[in-house]
C-alpha cells in the first residue's frame, strides 16, 4: 500500500488543517460522507508490489487535508505504534520484518527516547510466537542485587525475605519474547549466567540446583556502545557477540525530520483527545520551527513538547511554546561518531546556512564544492529531506502532491 495522499492549497496563509481519524484507517475527502476502511497488514515497509495508487484531494481553503488511511496510520497499527514514512525509518522496518520470523537474538541499538521498545514489540509482533507472551525487564530501572532473581526467579528461603517461589522472567516468556531493555547495565558478574541462557536456554533459579529448560526468544536493547564496554572491560566480549547476531539500528529523530509533522499530528490528537479538546489548527511556522529543531530527546522529547502544547492550548488552534525550544546550531552539537553522521551534519549545516536552497549561486551545492545532482543523491542516501518536503509544502503555498518516499 502507498504512502498517504495529501493537497496542498494554492493560498499563502500559515495554518495546517488536520483531520483527526478517532474512527481508525479511513480516507478523508472533503464535503463527502463515505470512508474506506483498509486492513493495516497490507502495509509493504518495503514498498513493493501491490500498492494502489491513492487518490489526491485538492481544496481552495487554506489546509492541508489527509486522504489516506496509510503511511503514518498504517505503521500505527502494522507496527504497534511506530509511526512515520522517512527512509531511515522504513529501512529499519524492513529489518524487523526480516529477522521477525527467525527465532534469532536481535539487539536493538539507538539512542534514549527512540522507541527501541516499539521495535522490540514489533519483533514479536511479527514472529510465529506472537501469540505467546512477551515479556520486559528494565536492567536499569532493577537494582543490581535483584536483577538475578527478577530474571532466573528464586526458590523459598533462597535469601532474607524469599518467603515464597518466585518465577522469573525467562520462566514468564516461555515459548514467547523476552525484551532486555538497556542491557548494558546487567552488572558483570551476572553476565556469564545470562550468556549460558542466551546461549543454552538452560538455567537454574536462586536456590536451586534443578536445571530449567527454556524456549524463549531474547531481544535486547541499549542506548551505550557495547564495543566500547568490551574495550573498558565493563561487558564481556563472548555476551556480546553472542547478543549481536542481528543488529537492529533505530535512527533518531534528527535523520528522519520529514516524519516530525506525522508525529506532531498523532501527539496533538492523542493529548487533544485525553484532555477533552477540540484542537484542529495546527500553525504552519509551529511545524516549520519543529521539523528544524535538533531533538536531543527524540520522539520522547517531541512528545512532552506537544503534550504540553495541548495543555497551553485554549481554542481550536494548537499554541506550541516555541520560545522554550534550544534551537542550538547544528555545528555546536555532539561530534559526529561515524563518517555518516559526520557527512550528514555537514550537509545539514550548509542546507540551514544556505536557507535550504539546493542548487543556484547561494544554494548548499556551492558551499559544499559539489554538483547540485551530486548532493540531491547524498540527501536522499542519508534521509535528509528536502525543505519542500518537510517545511515549505506546510506554508501553504504549493499545490503539488508530496511525493511518496519508498
């Protein structure tokens, strides 16, 4: 299925309309009564095959109307709330959807606020156990002394305060999915009992000397550099490779900008609708100054922002406290880790300094010393968007279809 449709009006007025979908997937059309419900299993992260073409709504108001139940909506419910339709994000899509019917171990690598959790769900969701249970363990949130009996479980009087037999979480997700978030802080001396689990499916509980056999697939999750851990002898090199046997990156926020007004949208009808309110408006240059902002905290920052946003809002105009945003320059971030990274924000640093102008005598091509072609390729490869893609087409001053991105 095709990525959404969308009008964009003729007039220069800065506001956005959106449509709320309370009702599910549905193509909106203007001035007309009748939906068309389509089941989310058809989405193709991939983009192939089978895909109709959606039609396009043209309108003389100044708004932007959402004719698809697909893209943004689509991910929503295929993948359990992971919503967006950016490059970046559809390549790790397409990972999940390959190592999802293997029973595989899949360490999900990202930075905090990503939603390593909702691909960890999607792993599941995806795979022949997704009708048994998943279950989850926060190695940061469990104190050290606790995390062995949380994950193996215990036996009566095992220690002070063992009243009862516990079972832990290898125990729960049987047959199922185990999801080991931030498992790079399991203290080291923990780590060689959860490499025999891993790589035996066996283990004993606290007190016991009964081994327990298990079939439970494990997905992790962190946030730190795992090989740098192994360099300071902080985890052991054998777990790790024995977790690393399919990677699964999510990007943040900042390589999958054009993804920004989708989530704006689905946050703003999310609070909007918990708090009781009636918010349609959501204003062109909010959107504009969103998409450039950098997002150090990713969606979980986005998420508080328009949150709080909602809470502000009194009327049908969502009012985002824009001044409260640090806008600091993309060359005074964090240094760049990879030739990627570091190739992206230099491209992104001479498309702000340039206005976002591509070709011509003060486009970003020149400053960079390369063909306009040349860069339009180097965008695309590392999911930099257009302006005309994320900012200018909501200004209102465009009124050709956003163009789908597969």
């Amino acid at each position: 299925m095709s990525n959404p449709s969308y009008s964009y009006p003729s007039s220069s007025a800065r506001v956005v309309r959106w449509a709320a979908l309370r009702s599910g997937p549905a193509v909106l059309r203007p001035d007309r009564g009748s939906a068309r419900s389509r089941s989310a299993d058809e989405f193709d992260p991939g983009g192939s095959g089978g895909n109709d073409p959606e039609e396009l709504v043209h309108s003389d108001k100044p708004t932007l109307v959402r004719t698809s139940e697909s893209g943004s909506r689509l991910s929503d419910q295929a993948f359990g709330g992971i919503i967006g339709r950016s490059p970046a994000l559809l390549r790790t899509l397409q990972d999940v959807k390959t190592v999802a019917p293997t029973d595989s171990t899949v360490l999900i690598l990202g930075e905090t606020g990503t939603g390593k959790e909702l691909i960890a769900r999607a792993v599941h969701r995806f795979s022949p156990r997704q009708n048994r249970s998943f279950a989850k363990v926060n190695c940061a949130a469990i104190p050290s002394g606790l995390l062995e009996s949380e994950l193996f479980g215990h036996e009566r009087g095992a220690f002070t305060g063992a009243l009862t037999r516990t079972i832990g979480r290898f125990d729960l997700a049987h047959e199922g999915t185990l999801f080991l978030d931030e498992i790079g802080d399991i203290p080291l001396e923990l780590q060689p009992k959860l490499l025999r689990v891993v790589q035996e499916q066996e283990f004993e509980r606290l007190g016991s000397t009964r081994t327990i056999r298990v079939n439970t697939r494990l997905v992790a999750a962190t946030s730190r550099s795992l090989p740098k851990m192994v360099e300071n002898g902080e985890f052991r090199s054998d777990l790790y490779y024995r977790l690393n046997v399919f990677p699964v990156r999510v990007p943040p926020l900042r390589e999958r900008a054009e993804d920004i007004p989708l989530l704006v949208e689905y946050f703003v009808e999310k609070f909007a609708s918990r708090m009781k309110k009636n918010i349609e408006i959501i204003p062109a240059e909010s959107i504009e100054k969103l998409v450039l902002h950098p997002w150090p905290g990713n969606i979980r920052e986005l998420q508080n922002f328009v949150e709080r946003s909602v809470i502000l809002s009194s009327g049908r105009t969502l009012q985002a406290p824009l001044s409260q945003l640090d806008h600091p320059p993309i060359h005074g971030k964090a240094p760049a880790t990879t030739l990627e990274e570091a190739e992206r924000v230099h491209i992104l640093d001479a498309l702000q300094r340039s206005n976002w102008l591509v070709g011509g005598p003060k486009g970003a091509a020149v400053r960079l010393g390369v063909k306009r072609t040349t860069l339009a390729y180097k965008m695309k490869k590392l999911g930099i968007p257009a302006r005309s893609l994320c900012v200018a087409r909501w200004n209102g001053v465009e009124t050709r279809p956003m163009v789908p991105v597969h």
